[in-house]
C-alpha cells in the first residue's frame, strides 16, 4: 500500500478575546485564526503497530504527541487494527502558539480518511478533531477563519491578498497554554471591560484587505498574562516595532510573536533587520489559503 505525505500548516491569531469561563471549564473566545505557510511533513506509512518518529528532539513519540492520539481515535471510533508509522519533519517551532502539534494531528486525521479508505466528510473529520484539542478543527481546513466557542466554532473569512509577515520565537522560552488561560481567568478576566477589542474592525479589515487596518486590529488577550511573566517575549514584540513592522502581535498563548509588513518586499527587510539575535529563531512567511494538503503519494 502507498504511503502519503502531507503538508501540516501552522496557524497565527490575528485576534484572540476571551469572553468568560465555559461550564466546561475552557474559555469562550472570539478569534480570528489565520494559516501560514511555516508546515511541518508529516508522512503516513503502513504498518503493523502505531510508531511516531520526528525530526525535533522535544517532541515525544508516544501516546503524549496529539498526532498519536489521533491515529489512535481514529482506530476506535472506526475499529481499524491496522498500524501506521507517522514520520514528522517539524519546522513549525515548539511550544509556541503556532499549532504544530495541531496541525500534525490534523494531518493525520486528513491522512488516514485516505489511507484507510474511511470516506469522512470534512465536518465529520473536524469533529473527531474537536475531540483532540481546540485548535484542530482549523488546522484540518485551514485558511482565514472566525472560532467562536472553545475556537472549534468556526467560519470561513476572505482574505482578499496574502499577508506578509516575520514569525520569531525565543528559543528558550516554553509556555503553557493552560497556565496562560488559567493566569488570564484568574487576574485580568474578573476585570474585563466589554468592547475593548475590536473584533468588528478587524473583520472589516480583513474584508478590505488593508494591511494596515488589519495591523491596527491586531489584538490578543494571552499578552497580559505572557508578557510580563516573559520578558523576552516582550522585548520582540518591540522590536518588531523598532524595526519597522506596521504591527507585531503575539501568536495564541505563544511563545511566538510575528510582525506584519506591508509586502512581501517589507517583510524580507524586516527579516533581514531582525536577524542577529542567536536567541530567537525567525521565519519569512506568508498566509496561505489551506490548512492540511496533500503533498504526494509515495510507494
Ligand atoms: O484544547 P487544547 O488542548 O488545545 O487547550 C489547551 C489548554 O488551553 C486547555 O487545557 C485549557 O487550559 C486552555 N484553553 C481554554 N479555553 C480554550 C482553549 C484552550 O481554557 N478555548
């Protein structure tokens, strides 16, 4: 049987605003979830058991990575005893905001339907995906998108050109997404002002194509906790600024920050004058319009 490999793409917040504690315990959100073109490979082998190898050290390869939980949801729900090898060439970076782990779930959810023959739809694949981890559903189709809800509710936005932006991490610093909504639910949510972000504008913005209006909208709620806990984080955010971005913005609960320029001409400026810092590691990058694609079949 032929293996399959598939380009997993990453995702950046171009608005995340939290509206309040879910009886779940997740928080409601209103967000605008965006994919780039920094992909992870993720490459579908047959076999008799289920393995994961992955090109970065810190990824695990058992049943902690989302894209073994995956394959293994897959295998339950639809009562398949076949294996499979899940073989991962990471680029997106770890730990920081920009859904690697998701996407790779998400590319094994898309992958499998293949392989295996399952002929699910779309909505039933970002069902099974809403079952592994919030973000998965968008990382399946990918593109421009409004979540609501846990950020699985989600709705198809135009974006009527690409975007042009510089993605940078800090290489050492790792963030927990549940201790960045727990820190936010507990300090700032209580003190919440209704209205103070303006998603209405963003849309707009987003609609019209206007770089700068989208820049000027940029806004996520995970930066009052993030940034003073993480000074580092911080410290990007501003250089960004200082070196010309039209707005920086922190991704999802981070570590990474992008800066948006004005085209792709800016963006390798901007590229080029952020880099020198061995601290952090940095990518050119524009949005793109799919999330999992399929790369090629190989025997
Ligand atoms: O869904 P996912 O596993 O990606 O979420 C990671 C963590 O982020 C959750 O355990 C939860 O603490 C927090 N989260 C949240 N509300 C959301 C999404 C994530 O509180 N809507």
């Amino acid at each position: 049987m032929n293996s399959l490999r598939l380009r997993a793409a990453g995702k950046i917040n171009l608005f995340l605003e939290i509206l309040g504690v879910r009886p779940d315990g997740y928080h409601d959100l209103y967000m605008v979830l965006q994919s780039i073109d920094l992909a992870d490979f993720v490459t579908l082998k047959p076999a008799n058991s289920l393995s994961i190898h992955c090109t970065h050290p810190l990824v695990p390869n058992d049943s902690r990575n989302l894209a073994w939980k995956a394959a293994e949801l897959i295998q339950k729900v639809y009562g398949i005893t076949q294996g499979i090898e899940i073989w991962i060439d990471k680029h997106i970076p770890v730990a920081s905001g920009l859904a690697g782990g998701s996407a790779d779930a998400a590319a094994v959810l898309v992958g499998l339907n293949q392989l295996w023959d399952l002929g699910l739809t779309q909505i039933q694949l970002q069902e099974l995906a809403g079952q592994l981890g919030s973000d998965i559903p968008f990382c399946v189709v990918g593109g421009t998108a409004l979540g609501l809800g846990r950020g699985d509710e989600l709705t198809a936005l135009a974006l009527p050109k690409p975007l042009h932006l510089v993605v940078a991490k800090p290489k050492e610093v790792q963030v927990s997404t549940a201790w960045a909504y727990g820190t936010y639910r507990e300090k700032y949510l209580p003190h919440r002002l209704a209205d103070r972000a303006n998603a209405k504008e963003m849309l707009a913005a987003l609609s019209a194509g206007d770089v700068h209006r989208i820049a000027a909208a940029l806004h996520n709620d995970l930066e009052a906790p993030i940034l003073p806990a993480h000074p580092e984080v911080a410290a990007l955010r501003e250089r960004f600024m200082d070196n010309g971005a039209i707005g920086a913005m922190m991704s999802g609960s981070g570590s990474a920050v992008f800066g948006l320029a004005l085209n792709r001409f800016e963006a390798e400026n901007l590229f080029e004058r952020m880099q020198g810092d061995g601290q952090i590691e940095i990518h050119l990058c524009h949005t793109v319009l799919g999330g999992v694609t399929l790369e090629d079949l190989a025997s």
